[in-house]
C-alpha cells in the first residue's frame, strides 16, 4: 500500500494512489506505519544531503582562500577530524579534487572551485527534492491520522448509539 500526500487527502485516480476513507481503521493503522518509515528514512537522506551540501559548501571556501595564500604558508593538516599535524603548501596553484568512489584529480583552483560549485547545487537540488517529499509524506501522515481519528468517532457513536 502507497500513499501518496494527495492519496492521503482522499483523492484517487492516479496509479499507487489510495483513497483512505474507503480503508478500515487497521488499514490506516498499516498505512500510518509504512507513511512513517519512509518519512524516517527521507528524513535520514535529507540530513546526509545536508551534511554532504555542507562539506562541499567548506571546500569551495577553502580553495577560494587558497587563492590569497602564498606557497610555503604554513598550515594545520587534519589527519582525523580531531588530529592535526602541521605542514606546508607546496604550490597553491593545484589541488586534489575527489570527482567521485575515490578518485582523486590534479585541478587548477578555478576548476577545483567549478566542480564542487557543480557538485554542491547537484545536491542543493536533491536536497529540496526530498524536502518535497517529506512534506507530502507528513500530509498524508495528517490526513491519515484524521481519518483514523474521525472513523474512530463514528464507531464509538456507533458503539454508543447500540448501548442507549
């Protein structure tokens, strides 16, 4: 069972869609779950997005500060994210980009910078695409829950109405 957030607003017609309010109140129950584990797993994918759109966002930084550096500046080499060692800039001219599965590439400072810039608005985009998507899923979370809410009413009324 697939919900999508218009699915979950009750509408139909579209393929992988469920109109909730023709669903039992174990269905929606059902539903809810699977609603919720995906939303779980966008979730996790949006904050790996967020940290790698970050990483990218420091690395283009820091090639566009090695552009005022002189060679031979002396600086901090990071070994772990709490172990440092000192060096120095050999040429400020070139770096090392990873351009993907462990490949690394001699680049000039402009190209270092234009992939990263690339590879930051790939993911920016991805990024909003699941925030998209995590929106519609907690839409169809809300109407879930409403239908389960107003169907639980009206068996309690039901209930209520066969005890008077």
């Amino acid at each position: 069972m697939a919900a999508s957030g218009s699915a979950a607003k009750g509408k139909g017609g579209d393929p992988g869609e469920i109109d909730i309010s023709s669903l039992s109140v174990e269905q929606l129950q059902t539903l809810m779950k699977q609603v919720e584990q995906e939303l779980t797993g966008l979730k996790q994918s949006y904050g790996a997005l967020k940290s790698a759109e970050q990483r990218f966002r420091t690395s283009r930084e820091a090639v566009a500060g090695l552009k005022t550096t002189p060679d031979g500046e002396e600086v901090l080499v990071p070994l772990t994210t709490s172990l440092f060692v000192p060096g120095r800039i050999k040429a400020t001219s070139r770096v090392l980009v990873d351009v993907g599965t462990g490949f690394y590439v001699g680049k000039s400072l402009d190209d270092a910078s234009a992939i990263l810039e690339k590879k930051e608005k790939s993911i920016v985009e991805t990024t909003n695409s699941i925030a998209r998507q995590v929106r519609e899923k907690e839409a169809g979370a809300e109407a879930i829950s409403q239908m389960m809410y107003m169907k639980g009413q009206a068996a309690r009324a039901a209930a209520a109405g066969r005890t008077a």
